[in-house]
C-alpha cells in the first residue's frame, strides 16, 4: 500500500516519538508498505522554522535526507494536486493540509493524520 505521512506524523516518525500511535508504527514498518513524504511538509516545516517558535526547531536538510535514507519516496506537488484543492469542502483552512488530502486523492494513497480536522476529509484518509 502507499501510504502519504502527514507532517507531523513524518516528525514524530523520524523523532521515534511516543505521539505515534501503535497502529502508525505498525503501518510505516510494514515492509508491504511504500512510505511517501509530500514537499509540502518539507515546506511547512520551512515555514515554521522562518517564523522561530519556540520549541520547533527542525533541520528541513537533515528531516529530507533522513527521509530518504530510511526508504521514504518524495512526493513532488504538480499542477493536478494544486487544482484538486480546489474541490475539497472547507473543513480544514491549514493549506498544506488541504495540499496533501489532494495529493492523497490525486495519486491514490492512504494519507496518515492524527489530525481529526483532516480525517472529516472523504477520500483515501486514515486517522492514526
């Protein structure tokens, strides 16, 4: 199965973080399992660092080059997923969100969340 990892769901997998449910762990070691980071998240987690909040202090270079060194695939954001924002209902006004419920929908992966406000999404959504 191929499985997109929601940001903060890459983050605590790369962090071994106890915030990652069983059922997550269980999914991202499944050798049948093709794990999927969007840029997006690589993006966000840009973004965040430019604005210093205290507390988040995450290497964007180190997160990629970990990412793929343990085996996940980069997703890059193309014309379709960015139109495919366009059709989701408004539940959720974070834009990376919205960007990768389309880019889940558009490629036909599973998106993995623990946020509730992304799981109200119709499509290939599963929150962990």
């Amino acid at each position: 199965m191929n499985l997109l990892l929601d940001t903060h769901i890459l983050l605590w997998a790369a962090a071994a973080s106890e915030k990652l449910s069983a059922q997550a762990k269980d999914l991202i070691n499944d050798p049948a399992n093709r794990l999927y980071f969007s840029v997006a998240s690589i993006w966000e987690v840009v973004i965040k660092n430019s604005l210093q909040r205290e507390g988040f202090h995450v290497d964007p270079h180190l997160l990629r080059r970990g990412l793929v060194d343990n085996g996940y695939e980069e997703l890059a954001i193309t014309a379709l997923h960015t139109l495919g924002v366009a059709h989701l209902p408004p539940i959720h006004k974070d834009p990376f969100d919205r960007l990768l419920v389309a880019q889940a929908e558009a490629e036909g992966f599973l998106l993995l969340t623990a946020d509730a406000l992304v799981a109200q999404y119709p499509g290939p959504i599963q929150h962990i």
